[in-house]
C-alpha cells in the first residue's frame, strides 16, 4: 500500500502472528519451471456464476487459521524528479518555476504530504489541510479533517481540487452537509474545494478494504483498493485437530452469501446523506487461477466533477494487488500469490559475525548509538574509511526470515508475479486489457516501465538455497514475453531498478554492489551490456542528463557492512563500462529517501540535490536535510538544513525533514513541526511556517 511505510516492525510483527500459528514446519518448495503463458480474465457468467467460483477458490486457500495471515503494510517508492510542470488544469499565469514532488513518470501524480503549483503549497498534516501563499509565505486557509492530531494524510491536487488520502484507523472527518462523518476504520478519501479563501470539504468516499495506491492523470484520480472476504470464521479450538478445523473454515466458506466478497464502499456528497455502494456482479472479472481471497477495486474519481456521480462505476477483479504503476494512458496492478508469505530478506553476509551501522527510516533512533559521524567526498573509487562504526541497531530495511506456514496450509504456490493491465486514457472507469505473469517477486513500481508498447519488469527469484534476478520483456497489449534476461546478481537481490528509455539499470547486493546496464532496444534479445562492483549498494537511481546516473544508498565494508549514506555520481555514457565518477559518504547515518523516493528532490536547472539525513552519535540523532551540488563530475555537500527542535514536556527533539520542493530562487523544506524557506543558492534563510 504506497503511501504506507513497510518497516522491519510491521514484518516482524507479522513473522511473530505467523509463526505462533505454525504446529509444524513445512519448507517452502524449490523453485520449478513457471509456465509462463497468458493470464486469462474473464467476466463470470452471472452472480451465481460468481459465488460458486468464489466459493471454490477460496475454499481451496483458506487454512485452519482463516485467510492468509496479517496484512502487510507495502511502501511504494515513487521516482523521477522535481521539474517544471505547468498544471494545465488550473491558471498558472505568474507562478514561479517550481519542482514537483519525486514521481515516477513525468505527468502522472502520485499521492504525497505536500503539492505546490508554484502560486501556492498544500500540505496535510496532523489532521489539518493548509493552503499558504508561496509569495507571502502565510497561511491563507485551513480545513480539519481529522479530529486525531496525530492521523498522517496524503494529498493529490488538480486546479482548484484536492483529494486527500487518510489509511484508515477510524479517524472521522469534520462536518459534511453539517453532519458528523465517522468511518470505520478503512481508507478514506475527502474532495476539498480550494477555490475560495477557506478549503471547503464537498464529500467523501470510504472504501471497505485496504489503500493500495492512487494515481493522478489530468483530474482523474485512479484509487486502487484490496478488499478480503467478509467471512467470520469460528475460534480454533485446541482440542480439534488440524483437519477437522480446516474443513470447518472451509465449510463456513462454501456457505457464505456472495455479498461477503462484493467490494462496498460509501459516499458522502456536500448535500448529504451517505448511500452505501457495491460493485455489482457485472462490474467484476476474474483470472482463469485465482485464490478468491481478495479483490481489487479501482475507482475513479474525476476532481471536477461532483464525487458522488463521479465515484459511482468502479470495476473489480478477483486478484490479490500490492504495488501500482501508471502511466499517461496504462494502469499496472501486480499481485504476488504469496503475498502473505514475506520474502526472506537477508542482510549482507559478513565473514564473522559483526553489526550492522544503523540507517534512518521514519522509525525512532536506535537505543544504542555508535560513535561521533563525520562527512565529506572523494572522488574516483570512493573506498569506505578505514574507521568502522559499531552499533546494536539493524537496519530498518531488512525484514526478518520468512516465517513458514502450518501443515495444514495449501501448498505455497510458486513465487510468481502477476500483473494486470488497465487503459485508463479515456475518462470514466477504466478497461481491462491484459493479465500476465513472471518468475520472482519485483522490488517496487520502480521495477516496471512502459516503453514504445513494451512493459520492462526486473524481479528477484529466490527459494532457500540460491536467488537470482532477471529483466523481462512483455507486450503491453497482451502481457505476452517478448524476451529477458536473467543470471543477475547470483545469491543477491535487487536493491534498486531504473529504466531510462531503451537502457536498464539494476543495483543487486550482498557484499558488493554490482551495477548492471542493459540493452533494452530489441525487446525480443535484452542484453547486459556492462557491469560495476563497487562496495556498498544504491537504493535508489536517478536521471541526472546525458550518461550520468545518481545513485542514493548506503556505503559498505568489502564483508557487507553498512557504514553510512552515500551518494554516487555514475557516468553510464559508455554501457558497457560504466564507471562512478564520485562519491559523498556521511558516517553513521541514512536517508529517508533510501526508501521512499519522494524525500528525493533533483533540480536541474542548478545541479542541486536535496535528501533527508540522520545521523547517530553518542545517544543523539541529528536529522536535517543536505543540500547538495551535483556537477557533470563530482558530488559536493553545499549544506546542511535543519528545523527548530520540538519540545514535548522535559525533552525536545530534532524532527526529521521529510519533502524539499523548489519555488523560483527558494527551497522550501517540510517537517512535521513546519515548514522553512531558504535561499536555494546561498541557504540563508527567509521565512519559518510553523504547522504544529
């Protein structure tokens, strides 16, 4: 679910339910062969139709425990950079050059704390949404929308409409129609009026599922939503066996009534009152193989138009869905029948035992910290320092072991990724197009990429022994393979996947970080065309102009060891010997941006780069963001922006920066405590916002 963080505590939560429900240990099987032909989708032959299927496939997946096992909460890392682009949709006439948030291709939104259109920025936090003026630097307007301060939100803006985006968690909205709004714990989405000097709220949607993702096209909102059968199963019982509760669970399955699948949602317009919704039996498909344990609604939402009539046509599909990728006129959904079953993850492998340096995510600091940090650059190879941290805190980024499933679950199906495919260049609901399927789990969106009618998707394959990765080549059309090419990063994964027109880049990692470039151009033969082993690893790529490449990770000891941030200037001109030209370390600490690209910000016009950083000494965090300058040759730190600390009671800490946006000759810089304005040449600072 984007906009959601995946964090080491989520999977570890979910290897501890997982493994308590476990009476035995079954291993899951080797990888085998994968037959690779087309996934069928087809409309049921009517509802009854419809529930017999839904009933016979879920009966197949579900387990004495019930469906599955706990959620998992996926982050999305979104791409592609701050740039200047007019919002067609609204008048733009005076507003300064402005970047946009971190998206993955240009033109396709992708829901965010902060927007700006260059006139004004728009941001939603601890439950409030502010409009500020960006040449005076006030806030001109505000709207409550949760009574929670503490509830996050994200936002998407087109014109004089916004759509802001709360997970769930049973935050109610203020007043609709001058009445109460209370969900009940799913995603909920609000459509604000910014025309006038105060936002005004004109209604809401609340999905019964889970927020995959959203993404924005012109005014077009596409809301993509997991939803799970609305089944109760009885309380196992300790003295049943194993069998005897599985055929109960499956017997309460193949008597549930087919409202327990349909998706619901409700809509709450300006004039009131709320009507609940369900997707009809016409409206849904399914794949020729499907679990019938979940079912993937996209809802689409035109921002100018009233949501009520807008929102009233979603169509479904009897699949699983967790990572969404958009482009002007396609809609990816893919889905991983395993997604229940966490990959196993491993942390680098290390010669002797030592412990990992600590790298920052939205997650405290750690409890025990490692000596004082220092920066600066190099260039040429960038070796590590000969100085080594120590600290007890893992990084966050590296889930736990793959728990195992009890005996009596179904077979674990193969580790495969299905997608499906949606044109959504026409207003209104989207049309179905094609389903498909490839070995291996992909990392993020960021492993597919749409080009000249082809779909390019980078997955790792892995069982208990050995894992690989490969690029493969699909018609977008029908999903069919074209070609691929596999054999990369043997016993690694993939840490970070960039396709730039007709070239791929692929960072896999366990000791060394292997950059490999690919030829894309003849779909039907992709080729590896070079390849760079240099220490540590990039967790996220960036476009920088004609043959350089950025990338943002961690530095690491030649065993595996993370060390700190690192940024890297890589000049791919030549494909097949790619080479990093410089680089910039910071000790003992790590970026947001790591994982969620949003926090990244490239702007061109002036080679200047911002990121997210904290740093860990001596039982102190220190987190602000650096600004760097990023030449045709080197990597240099130009600064360091931070916001004023906040003080809860006896103590006060430093919040962490979480977006940069650049406005004319100003960086703006947003923290949950506010926001500040630099001078983005110079750092100086303008003005101070505070939001909290």
């Amino acid at each position: 679910m984007k906009t959601l963080i995946r964090t080491a505590l989520t999977a570890a939560a979910l290897a501890t339910a997982t493994a308590a429900c476990s009476s035995s240990v079954t291993a899951p099987p080797a990888a085998a062969p994968l037959d690779l032909s087309d996934v069928k989708l087809v409309s049921y032959n009517g509802c009854d139709d419809m529930l017999s299927g839904l009933r016979e496939n879920t009966a197949k997946s579900v387990t004495e425990w019930g469906l599955g096992g706990p959620q998992i909460m996926y982050m999305e890392r979104a791409d592609m950079a701050g740039k200047a682009v007019p919002d067609a949709s609204r008048d733009n006439a005076g507003a300064a050059e402005h970047s946009t948030t971190n998206v993955h291709e240009q033109g396709v939104d992708e829901p965010d704390l902060v927007k700006t259109d260059g006139k004004r920025v728009i941001t939603v936090s601890n439950g409030k949404l502010r409009v500020i003026d960006a040449a005076t630097r006030k806030v001109t307007g505000t709207l409550e929308l949760a009574k929670e301060k503490w509830v996050a939100g994200d936002l998407l803006v087109s014109g004089d409409r916004a759509l802001v985006l709360f997970n769930g968690g049973g935050i109610p909205f203020g007043a609709v129609a001058k009445r109460a709004f209370a969900p009940q714990g799913g995603p909920q989405y609000a459509l604000v009026d910014l025309s006038a000097e105060q936002p005004k709220l004109l209604g809401t949607i609340e999905p019964n599922g889970m927020h995959v993702d959203a993404r924005l096209v012109g005014s077009t909102v596409r809301l993509v939503v997991r939803s799970q059968p609305d089944i109760v199963f009885p309380q196992a019982r300790e003295d049943v066996s194993s069998a005897e509760r599985l055929k109960v669970n499956q017997d309460v399955v193949r008597r549930a009534p087919l409202t327990a699948w349909l998706p619901k949602f409700t809509i709450t317009g300006a004039a009131g009152p709320s009507r609940e919704e369900t997707v009809p039996c016409e409206r849904v498909s399914h794949p020729e193989n499907y679990t019938g344990t979940s079912l993937l609604t996209v809802h689409s939402i035109d921002l100018t138009q009233d949501l009520a009539a807008s929102a009233a046509n979603p169509i479904s599909v009897a699949a699983d869905g967790d990572t969404v990728y958009g482009t002007g006129s396609s809609l990816y959904v893919t889905s991983n029948p395993r997604w229940w079953f966490p990959v196993p993850v491993d942390p680098p492998v290390m010669d002797t035992p030592v412990e990992p340096a600590p790298s920052a995510t939205a997650s405290a600091p750690p409890a025990s910290t490692s000596t004082s940090g220092t920066s600066g650059t190099s260039s040429g190879s960038g070796l590590a320092p000969a100085e080594e941290p120590t600290s007890s805190d893992p990084s966050p980024a590296v889930p736990p072991t793959e728990p195992v499933a009890p005996s009596s679950s179904p077979v674990i199906p193969p580790e495969e990724t299905e997608v499906h495919r949606f044109d959504i260049s026409r207003p209104g609901a989207p049309k179905y197009v094609a389903s498909g399927k490839v070995p291996g789990r992909l990392l993020n969106q960021y492993s597919m990429s749409e080009h000249e009618g082809n779909l390019r998707i980078a997955t790792t394959l892995a069982d208990q022994k050995t894992s690989s990765s490969a690029v493969y080549v699909l018609r977008a059309d029908t999903l069919a393979r074209l070609g691929e090419v596999g054999g990369l990063g043997k016993d690694e994964r993939i840490y970070s996947v960039r396709f730039i027109g007709p070239v791929g880049y692929v960072v896999t990692f366990r000791q060394v970080d292997p950059l490999y470039t690919l030829d894309l151009r003849d779909p039907a033969a992709p080729k590896v065309t070079g390849e760079l082993k240099i220490t540590g690893y990039s967790a996220y790529l960036h476009p920088a102009g004609d043959g350089r490449l950025i990338g943002l990770g961690q530095e690491a000891s030649e065993k595996g060891r993370t060390l700190g941030t690192q940024v890297s200037l890589f000049d791919v001109s030549d494909p097949a010997a790619p080479r990093r030209l410089s680089q910039l370390f910071q000790k003992d600490s790590g970026s947001e941006a790591e994982w969620d690209p949003h926090a990244f910000l490239y702007w061109p016009k002036t080679g200047a780069a911002v990121i997210p950083v904290s740093s860990y000494r001596e039982n102190q965090t220190d987190s602000g963001a650096m600004v760097l300058k990023i030449s045709d040759t080197e990597v240099t730190k130009v600064g360091t922006i931070t916001h004023p600390k906040i003080k809860e009671g006896d103590h006060s800490f430093q919040p962490g920066i979480q977006r940069s946006m650049v406005i004319g000759d100003s960086l703006w810089t947003l923290s949950q405590a506010g926001i500040k304005v630099n001078d983005l040449n110079t750092l100086d600072e303008q003005s101070w916002i505070p939001l909290s």
